[in-house]
C-alpha cells in the first residue's frame, strides 16, 4: 500500500516541556486507515489532526468493538527519537484484534506508517527529563448497524501528544487498594486484550479508591477472589526475600510490554524472577514475617511506579517504609536509560524513527 501524505496548513503552537500533563495536548497530524470486506485495510494517509464522523448507529459506540495500544516514542541527547519495543505493542494489538473479530493489520507496514508520522511531528518529540511523546493506535468498528455482530467496516488511527509524567509526583511510591467489591475480568473473557471496555469496567472501582485517598486499585481474579492480578494502569511485580514474583498471565491479565522487559531483564542479569499465582494472604503474611522487601507496577505510562502501601479490607501495610526501593529503583533507571539513549540497549529494543 502506498501512504499519503497531506500536510496541516494551520500547525499548532509547541506546549512548554516544562509543564506538560499526560494525554491533553495532540500533535498536528494524525494516520488513518480504513477497512471494508472487499478491499481490506485500503487507503493509509497522514493528514491533519481532526474529528472522526461517525453515524448515531455506528457500532463501536453500542457494542464496544475496539481496540488500542499505547507506546512512546523518546528524544535522546544527541536528539534522535526512537521507539522502544513497538513491534511487541503492534503484535499485542493483533492479538487483541483477533479476541474482538477484529481483522489484524499487516505489523511491519503499521511500525513504518507509525515512523513516518512521528519524522513529521518530530518536532513535538519533547526533550525535557522524563519527557516523551505518547502514542495511541487504535481500532474502532464503524458499520451503522444495530444488530449485535463484527462490523464489516473499520478504522484504524493513530494519534500523538506530548506528555510529561504519568503521576503528578513522578518517582515516589504510590498508594494502592485491593478490591473485593468489584472484578475487573475473569479468565475465558476479554482481560488480557486492550479493549476500551475492560478500562469502563474498572472506573467505579478507580474511583472509590481515589476517595479512599488512594491511587489505584490491585485488582484480585474474578472467581476466588483472592490472587492478586493487576493494577488499573501497569502490572504488578513483589520482591519477596530474593525473589521478584509477578502474577502469570492468566488469560484475564494484560501481557505487558513492561512487565515482559523487567522479565526478561532479570533474566539477562540472571536475577530470580517468577511468573505464578500468589495470594494476596501471602503477600500478608511475607510482610508480616519481614520478608516482602518491595513491590513496584511497571507499565507503559508510568514505567516503574513503586508501591508504598497497600491496603486490604481492614489491613494497611506499608511496604520499605513507604520509600522508593533498590529493585525498583535499578529497573526503573534501566529500562528508561534504554528508551533516552544514555544506556546500552543489551536486549535490541530500541528502533530508530530519525
């Protein structure tokens, strides 16, 4: 497929890197493609950031059908941009695809179409400390249609913003609330794609614990209730004596692109490092006996969010004396030294836009 290209004649202001939020700003251009049974994915094209028309009786907004990913694109010192795993964020989104009947994009024509539009908005690539440009490809059914079924029709777009921090206090360990009201999904459900409807889902949850006074919600599985998951935004790793423990993937987990980078980086540094089911009553009863030494959630948005305190029903805990700790603290340093460029990239992550 050939893209096109058509340039904005009325480019936006730059935002000051010094005080950007996350997800409020977006970049001039933006990529479109559209999907029909007889032609398949047709027609890609850069062209200004505008609206999407959508007839009243389109089918994502009834039905929910749709997908999205989120990865970031960096600028070095030297100022060259570059990607950090996107061929894992372009694979997760065909898996995803496939979950909702969504037909699944060609991965190696989506990666240059995402390069192309980031060189021509590179100059929204902010280059301020813990800075980056986030990126949201996304896949909405557009059939007018009523009747419960896969749309014949789509469109796939990806939008950009300049976006600082995802928590407003950066680096410091953050307050979460495990849930036994609410599930977020169960296994044989949609949990482990990234579709719009699993984060509606958490939102009450979300927001009951922000009243609580705290920052996200540690979700437990959906059938026993008592094997901790995920948090809202990012996976959830434990440290535990001298072993780092995340819950395995489940099929109501979503595979993170971070949570698989600090995998795999223990492993490259031949650190302990398991994938298994583990309770939140043994997440008690190894604090209780000194031995949980530091809980961190690693995600796209925020990379390593380390945990100051959970709490449980009646039970508080509070984990390294609410103090970021030395694992989090050595993942979090490695995995963004890799995305600035300040590090070498051991593992080949990192693709080049310019």
């Amino acid at each position: 497929m050939e893209l096109s290209i058509t340039r904005s004649k009325n480019l936006k202001s730059k935002p000051d890197d010094a005080n950007l939020g996350f997800g409020t700003i977006f970049t001039d251009h933006m990529f479109n493609m559209d999907y029909s049974l007889d032609d398949g994915w047709q027609a890609p094209r850069i062209e200004p950031y505008g609206s999407i028309e959508m007839d009243p009786a389109t089918m994502f907004l009834h039905y929910g059908q749709g997908v999205f990913e989120g990865l970031k694109a960096y600028r070095t010192d030297s100022g060259q941009i570059q990607l950090f795993r996107p061929q894992e964020n372009l694979k997760r989104l065909n898996r995803s695809c496939r979950r909702i009947c969504i037909p699944e994009i060609d991965e190696d024509f989506a990666l240059d179409a995402m390069k192309q539009l980031i060189a021509l908005e590179k100059d929204w690539v902010p280059g301020a400390p813990e800075t980056s440009l986030y990126i949201r490809p996304t896949i909405i059914a557009m059939d007018p249609f009523l009747g419960v079924r896969a749309s014949h029709t789509y469109r796939y777009f990806i939008i950009l913003s300049p976006v600082g921090a995802y928590y407003p206090g950066g680096f410091n360990p953050i307050k979460i609330l495990v849930t036994s009201d609410y599930v977020r999904a169960v296994r044989g459900g949609v949990g482990e794609a990234k579709t719009p409807g699993n984060y509606a889902a958490s939102l009450l949850a979300g927001e009951k614990a922000h009243d609580a006074g705290y920052t996200q919600v540690l979700w437990l599985d959906g059938v026993e209730q008592k094997y901790l998951e995920e948090v809202g935004a990012m996976n959830i790793f434990f440290v535990i004596d001298d072993e780092i423990i995340t819950p395995e993937l489940n099929g109501s987990i979503l595979p993170g692109i971070t949570r698989k980078s600090v995998i795999a980086l223990a492993k490259h540094w031949n650190e302990k490092v398991t994938e298994r089911k583990l309770s939140i009553d043994e997440v008690i009863d190894a604090h209780a006996a000194g031995r949980l030494k530091e809980v961190f959630g690693a995600g796209t948005a925020a990379v390593i969010s380390p945990v100051g305190q959970i709490k449980y029903g009646d039970q508080v805990i509070t984990i390294n004396d609410n103090q970021t700790g030395p694992v989090a603290q050595k993942y979090y340093n490695a995995i963004t030294d890799i995305q600035y460029g300040k590090a070498e990239d051991p593992l080949g992550w990192v693709e080049a836009v310019t």
